[in-house]
C-alpha cells in the first residue's frame, strides 16, 4: 500500500484524508504540532472505516518520524487567512512553518514527491523547494485544481448543467491575480464562448478569482476546505495512480511561458514522478498580459521571501 503523509491536521489536511481514505488510495498519516488533534481525527475516520469500507490504515501523530518513507507528502500546515487579510500577509508566520516541515519531509521521506496546499501558495512552494533541495519534478503547489473547480461550477451552475461535464484551465499565481482562460474551457466539447456571453463570463471569472474570499467573508474564522481537500486528493490520485493527468498545478518555470526560476499555475502531466512536463499553450495578447501581471504579483512575493529566508 503507498504512503501518503498530510502536515497538517486542520480542516483541509483532515479533509485531504476522508477524501483520499474514501478512495482507498494509501495509508495515511496525519501530523500535527497540537497535542492528541490528529490521534482523535485518526481515530475518528477509523472508526467510520467498517461503515464507508476503506480499508486503509491511518495514523495520528506529532511526531513527524512517522513520515518515513511517505510517497507524497501534503503539506497544509499554517494559520489560515482571515477577514480582511491578503494572502501575503500570512507569508512570514507560514513560511516559518513551511520551513520546519521541508526539513523533516528531507530527513524522514527524502523520494517523496511533496505537493504544498499553505498560503501564498507559490511563495510557500519556494520556500519549500530550497528547503528540502529536492529535484523540481518533485514540488509543486495545489492552487489551479482548485481554481478551475469553483470556474467549472460556476459555469455549470449558470448553464444548469452537471458541473462534471465542464473541463477549464486556469493559469497563473494562486490569488487575485489568476487568470481563468475561457478559451481553453469547454462543456462537453463544446466552447463556453458559445454557450454564455462575454459579460456574463466575466462575472464568473471575477467571482472565480474571489472565490476563495468570498469564502473566508462568510466563515469569519478559517477558509475553505472541501474543495481543498478534494482538489489535494485529486493530485495525490494522478500520482499515486501514475495517471499521466494533464491538470493545472504552481510548477517550478525554468523558461516556459518566459518566466524563470518561479512557481506559477500552468498546465502539467501528473505522474508518480511529480511533475512529469509542462505544457505550454499558445496564448493571445490580453491572456500573456493578465499572465504577466499575475507572474509579477508571484515574483514579488518570492523578493519579499528572500529577504527573511534563506535556506539550511
């Protein structure tokens, strides 16, 4: 059975485990630094086990020696973004955190391929990378799973049509800056362009980039986490699986789409291996703007990530 290790024991890590438990995907550990949280969480999906049949075990720990061996390692641990807070806000306490769990993923799980769900996403990624000096194929972000989730029920949900018959793309940095691609989204085969007007698509992009706010407005305390939680367990399938899924993941550029040395949302093959190739598509004029302006608002997350991190 493969080994699938969530940092983090909070409502997106624990969610991230009913989902994948649900599918039988891989034994499981939780981590977390709060005492008995995830040992009652794990006991509590063990004791669902015999009514939802999966017959994976998991396991509850603060001890992050249990991830040994781990083939994916989810990383969720961080406070979560609150009312009125940019995602660059949470940057210096997440990445402190980001930090601890990159070395002890390097110590106890060093082939893992490690998928970062912490917010700002991409900069989390980064910090990430450098910390655990694994090969690039093997650290991503989740971030454009989950955006092109909430595009495609919205689209659905204008359309009144089942949500699972919309496929979208969407590229760019995990916030405000994301850019939904009507063009590369489709119901069924059919080009959304020709199904919903220009005016009313641009409503559901600008609530798509606000999803996640919208979210938190109405919460008060916390964020998202079904869609989270789902989008990780989709990502830990296509590598579990080596499904050779072609989904949207921050990915590390080294050049393509003419961005260098960053984590952006672009279009990847997910395998055992990570990231197995990224796919570039062949952009309009005002697509490559919206995608520069979302890569500037990345980069000057990374500068400012520079400034108080280093690694080793």
């Amino acid at each position: 059975m493969p080994k699938v290790s969530i940092i983090g024991a909070g409502n997106v890590g624990a969610t991230a485990v009913y989902y994948i438990a649900e599918k039988n995907l891989a034994d499981i550990v939780m981590v977390d630094v709060v005492k008995g949280l995830p040992q009652a969480k794990a006991l509590d999906y063990l004791h669902a086990a015999p009514m939802r049949n999966y017959q994976v075990h998991i396991l509850g720990t603060n001890d992050y020696q249990d991830i040994k061996d781990s083939d994916v390692v989810i990383l969720t641990a961080g406070i979560p973004r609150k009312p009125g807070m940019d995602r660059m806000d949470l940057m210096k306490i997440n990445v402190d955190i980001a930090k601890k769990a990159a070395q002890a993923i390097a110590e106890y799980a060093p082939n893992a391929v490690v998928v970062v769900v912490s917010n700002p996403l991409d900069v989390i990624a980064m910090a990430t990378l450098q910390e655990t000096g694994f090969a690039l194929k093997r650290v991503m972000g989740m971030a454009g799973v989950l955006d092109a989730t909430r595009f495609r029920y919205f689209i659905a949900e204008k359309l009144t049509v089942w949500p699972g018959d919309v496929m979208a793309m969407v590229l760019g940095g995990h916030g405000d800056t994301m850019v939904p691609l009507p063009r590369y989204t489709r119901v069924n085969g059919i080009p959304v362009t020709e199904l919903i007007g220009p005016e009313d698509l641009e409503k559901l992009i600008d609530r798509t980039r606000t999803g996640g706010g919208e979210i938190v407005s109405l919460l008060k305390q916390g964020s998202a986490f079904y869609a989270p939680g789902a989008s990780v367990a989709k990502m830990v399938e296509a590598i579990i699986k080596d499904e050779k899924r072609v989904v949207p993941v921050s990915a590390y550029l080294r050049g393509e789409y003419g961005y260098q040395d960053m984590f952006l949302g672009v279009p990847a093959l997910l395998g055992k291996n990570g990231v197995e190739k990224i796919l570039e598509l062949p952009l309009t004029d005002a697509e490559k703007t919206a995608l520069d302006a979302s890569a500037k608002a990345v980069k000057d997350g990374v500068d400012t990530l520079r400034s108080f991190f280093s690694p080793g």
